[in-house]
C-alpha cells in the first residue's frame, strides 16, 4: 500500500506541475500573440509611411520634371 499511496502522490504532485507549466505556456502564448498583434500594425503603419513618403517623392520627381520642360521651351 505504501509504494501504490508513493506512487499516486507522485502522480498527483507531477499533475500539479503539468498545470502549472500549462497555465505558463499559456501566458507566454497570449504575451506573443499581443506582441504580434502590435507588431503587425507596426508593420502596416510603416508600409503606409512608406508609400506616402515614395508618393510624394514621385510627386516632388514630377515637379521637377514639369520645371525642367517648362526653362526648355
């Protein structure tokens, strides 16, 4: 009887553990998915930057081409 009681309170404490490690894993999971989120929208936030910064680049390009058309006629 002895080993069977050593054996289930093993089972039992290392059950406990399992829970916890979950509950851990778990936390760790949600910390990344928010990081990701935010990460995500960073990214897009910089894409949109990105192409209003080579819009107005393209229009500054167009501007200076429209001067130089204009000084050769």
């Amino acid at each position: 009887m002895d080993r069977l009681e050593a054996a289930i309170q093993k089972l039992v404490a290392r059950h406990r553990e399992f829970l916890v490690d979950n509950a851990s894993l778990r936390e760790q999971i949600l910390l990344r998915d928010a990081k990701m989120l935010a990460l995500e929208a960073e990214i897009r936030d910089l894409n949109q930057r990105r192409q209003d910064v080579t819009k107005r680049i393209d229009d500054l390009i167009a501007q200076i081409e429209q001067i130089e058309n204009q000084e050769l006629f």
